[in-house]
C-alpha cells in the first residue's frame, strides 16, 4: 500500500468511526414543527419511534392518509436543500457518496449498513432517513436486484449485462465458485475486456452482492441462488454442503457440530435428525461406526463384506490379505479385526494357499 493509499484508508477509517446517523438526523429534525417532526420519526422510525403507516399517523394526526404524504414530500423537498447548511449532513452526503460511486455507482442498503458496521436498528433507520434527503442519490428498486441506492451516472445497462455474464460464468462451472476463481474468468470475457475502466474487483464483488439470482454460500463462495450449495434446504442438503467444504469423512455428531457452527440460520441441527438424514440420503455412506463420506468422493454403500467382493472383482488373480486389508481401509473406516471376521465368511470367500483369497 502506497502512502497516498494510507493516507485515504486512513481517512475512510477515522470518518466511519465519527459517523453517526442519529446524531445527524436529530440535528435535522431540530428545526422542525412538532406536527412534521412526529410525521417524519414514524414514517421512519427515527429516534427510537415505531415505524407506522400513513393510514396510522393520519389517524394520530387527525389528517386524511393522502394529506400525510403530501406532508411527508414536501417535507423531505425541502429537507434536502435546507439540511445542507448543517456542517454535520454536508459531511455525511460526501461520504456516502463517495462510498456508493468507488462500489460502481450503487449499492445495496444491507451492504451499506455491513460497509458501516451499522447493526442498531435506531442508526440503521436514521442512515436511511439521510439517504432520501441526500439529492444526488436515489432508490433503485427492480424484481432482480436487491433494495438498493445509486448515485448520478450509474448505467444500469452495465449491471445488467454484467449479470447475465456473471450467471454464464456460474452456470457453466455447475458450482459454486470461489470469488478469485470468478474473477480470473470474468476478466478473460469480452465484456470485461470493453469495460474494465469502471469494472474494478471492488466493483465486479458488489455487481454480484446485488443481483438476487446468484448468492454467497456460507463459505463464501458464489452460485445460483437456487443451488442447494448456496441456499441449503434442510438438514440433508447442510450436512453435504458443510462436508464437501470439510473433504473429508466425518463422525454424524462432528457433522452435526460442522452444520451448527456454519450459520445457516437460526434453526439448531440435532445429533438424531442429522443422523436419520444421513442414513436415508444417497448422498451419504456410511464407512464406520457413525462415520459418513460423501458417494461423490467414490465410496459405494454396502457392509464390509460386500467391498472385499468388489476389491476381488477387479483382481483376475486372488489377493493378498494384506492387500485386502489395504484397500478395504482405503474405502471403510474399521478396525482391522472387522476387515478379518468378512474374510472368514466361507460362503463369500475361499483362502487360496497361505495367505491369499479368492471369491467363493
């Protein structure tokens, strides 16, 4: 990082920790009629006030709910030119500004409120309010992009050609995607190629966050949000999310522990209802006693015996019990005891000389 670099990093820090919305907006509301100022806290929730309808204030007011968003309109036309006097709002329209246009011109409003580390309901609510008076910055509300904001010269064209190259990418992988693996192949597309002075990482990363037809799993990586490895359905399509991210075989009570910790929403996974699942779904072998793989990583179901069958399948000549040993433990995680009590079921197997075995 160069000092110029340090210096805006370092200015873009200090200005999210003094930015603080509520104070902002109470320095707004200030200078209001007690009537404009109890229509416009509820209207959004400001102050620590209920969010309420037009129909609800009206009533509180005595005024008709047409009347209430007339009087809401005017107030926030107003507020946009009045409110740049105050030190405190100038302040705060350059930087959002300045956030919203370095993401590409737009935004989504829960990435601004995560960008702000913003969680207090109250300060969530009154960064919204300061949103609507900010002149420069509008709504964008489509069916396929979450609610979001932009700023002047945001070129929806863009986004939207974007998208369909980003869904092509995804599709034609079949999983999800690691974010650095989208961008090597996003960066080789034509429309990057034509494009790529206002497409930087930063940029192609929030692109994504804001269409609602691809999505970020819980491991960070990237599909379409109708993959179940990006938004599981049940506590099947968990435990093979959390194992194929894991690699490796796992104990159903560790699985259960792996789907808790992940997040994926407030439901608790249960040690029973994982282990139920895991023995009706396809997806899942069980390899040892209480341990399951995924059928993808090559393992096939069946009790020890039935894979010394298969191992001596593939062998034209009988195999060494060692070897056996071998190859079981490659595919079952047992006691090597186990591997020997299977061996000795005559009507499976026959010992060929000392140490060898051979179907029956």
């Amino acid at each position: 990082m160069g000092i110029l670099d340090t210096i805006i990093h370092t200015k873009q820090t200090e200005s999210l920790n003094q930015f603080k919305p509520s104070e902002i907006v109470k320095e707004i509301l200030d200078g209001l009629k007690e009537r404009d100022r109890k229509i416009l806290t509820h209207r959004y929730g400001l102050e620590g006030s209920e969010t309420k309808t037009l129909a609800a204030i009206g009533q509180e007011q005595n005024l008709t709910r047409e009347r209430v968003r007339q009087i809401e309109k005017d107030l926030i036309r107003n507020l946009k030119k009045t409110s740049l006097s105050k030190e405190s709002f100038a302040s705060a329209k350059d930087f959002l500004i300045n956030i919203i246009s370095e993401h590409g011109r737009i935004i989504a409003e829960e990435n601004l409120l995560m960008h702000l580390n913003i969680t207090d309901p109250k300060e969530k609510n009154a960064l919204v309010f300061i949103l609507h008076l900010v002149e420069e910055l509008d709504n964008f509300i489509h069916e396929n992009y979450k609610k979001s904001w932009v700023s002047v010269l945001f070129k929806g064209d863009t986004l939207h050609n974007f998208i369909a190259e980003g869904k092509k990418i995804i599709s034609e992988k079949n999983a999800p995607i690691e974010a650095d693996d989208f961008l090597e192949h996003f960066k080789q597309t034509k429309f990057y190629l034509e494009n790529q002075q206002e497409l930087s990482d930063k940029v192609i990363l929030n692109y994504l966050e804001l269409t609602v037809e691809i999505e970020k799993n819980v491991f960070g990586q990237w599909g379409l949000a109708v993959w179940k490895e990006v938004k599981p359905k049940d506590v099947g399509d968990k435990a093979y999310l959390v194992m194929k991210h894991h690699k490796k075989p796992e104990h159903y009570s560790q699985i259960t522990e792996m789907i808790n910790k992940a997040k994926f929403d407030d439901r608790t996974a249960y040690k029973e209802t994982v282990h139920n699942e895991l023995i009706k779904d396809t997806r899942f072998i069980l390899i040892g006693r209480g341990i399951y793989a995924l059928s993808e990583w090559g393992y096939k179901p069946g009790v020890v015996s039935d894979v010394i069958v298969e191992i001596l399948k593939l062998s034209a000549q009988p195999v060494a019990k060692d070897k056996i040993i071998e190859e079981v433990l490659k595919r079952r995680m047992v006691k090597k005891n186990t591997i020997l009590v299977g061996l000795s079921n005559k009507k499976l197997f026959k010992k060929v000389g000392k140490s060898s075995y051979a179907l029956a």
